[in-house]
C-alpha cells in the first residue's frame, strides 16, 4: 500500500503535499530535518493521508494534488 499527504506547518503556514510507501516513517523524517524544505517548517501536522495501491497511482495523485494546487484541493473536497 502506498500513501498521499498532505502536511501542515503552523510555522510557514504552508502546506506540503507527498507519496510513501511508510508514512509513519516519512512523517517522522521531515519533523527531523531530513528535507530542504520540510526542515525548515517542523512540526509538521498530518492532515489527510490517502492510500492508493501502487506507487503509480500514489504519484498520480500527487501530481493531481499538485497541479491543483493543494490548499485549493483540500477546500474543494472538505478536507480542511
């Protein structure tokens, strides 16, 4: 199974959007500076996850995410 997250930081207001395949584990490596980005914004709050069942579709999904940008994403399927 892998998963889409999104992440919240409280310290750069900002959201991040990502694919795993251990999101507990990739959770915890961006609270601990594991990211160019990430690092600077720790803690960083799960806000939703989805699960998907490749990586394949993982990845699309992110992209989709991505592309529509995601605090626009999150208002349009009430996940905020």
């Amino acid at each position: 199974m892998f998963y889409v997250y999104v992440l919240y930081s409280h310290v750069l207001q900002k959201y991040y959007v990502g694919s795993t395949e251990d999101l507990n584990k990739r959770i915890i490596q961006h609270n601990s500076g594991r990211g160019a980005f990430t690092s600077k914004g720790a803690p960083w709050i799960l806000i939703v996850s989805l699960e998907c069942e490749t990586r394949q579709m993982a990845v699309k999904k992110e992209l989709q995410i991505k592309k529509r940008g995601i605090k626009r994403y999150l208002q349009d399927n009430n996940l905020t």
